[in-house]
C-alpha cells in the first residue's frame, strides 16, 4: 500500500517523490492484528483496478498507462486515497515475467462546474 502526501497533483508526481509504503495483510477484526504490528484502516471510494503482468522492473509502465493515459483520458481524477497492490496465486515474485497483480488506483469523478447565467 502506498500513501502519497496530501494535495499531490498528477502532474507533479516524479519518481523520487516520496511516500509511505506498507507491506499489508486483510484481517476480519482488527483484534487479529500481532503484536507489533500496526493497523491501518483503508478508506472507501471507487477504486480503479488494473492487472500488472510481468517483472517488477517493468512495474513503471503500468503506472505511466495508468497516470499519463487512461486517467487523463478518463472522466476521472485521482483521489487523495491509498493506492495499492493485491497479490494472488498468480504473484509468481518479482522477477517472473509471468508474474501478475491487481493495481488500486483510487479515483473520483472530475468536477464539473456549473455557471448558471
């Protein structure tokens, strides 16, 4: 999971901008959690999700469809939310090129703004 400093535009997003990124597992009750381990509740919304196949080293090119072409292209924005990764049986590691997981992008529907005459 990876949280990225409020008010971060798109277009201001570098690769050495710098976030909080957890390693995360779901539980039922947040009784379950070990100790040592911190809780963190992720927020609701609408998320959009999109499948990574391949390497990490290949992860950037996902993240640059997502951010420079669907989103823009989309009637959405990104929302000030968590962003992250689900990893299944198809999560072969790292450097499998056979490699897939689910990508969470949060997003919101663009404002429109209404100008009444």
């Amino acid at each position: 999971m990876q949280i990225y400093p409020k008010g971060l535009k798109m277009e201001d997003f570098k690769p050495n901008t710098e976030f909080s990124a957890w390693a995360a597992i779901e539980v039922k009750k947040l009784g379950d959690i070990q100790i040592g381990m911190q809780s963190h509740l992720i927020k609701g919304g609408l998320y959009a999700v999109f499948l990574h196949k391949g390497t990490a080293d290949t992860f950037h090119k996902t993240s640059e469809f997502i951010c420079q072409h669907w989103i823009p292209n989309s009637k959405y924005t990104l929302d000030e939310r968590e962003h992250f990764e689900i990893l299944t049986e198809k999560y072969l590691g790292p450097n499998n090129p056979q490699s897939e997981e689910d990508v969470w992008i949060p997003i919101k529907t663009k404002e429109t703004k209404i100008i009444s005459l």
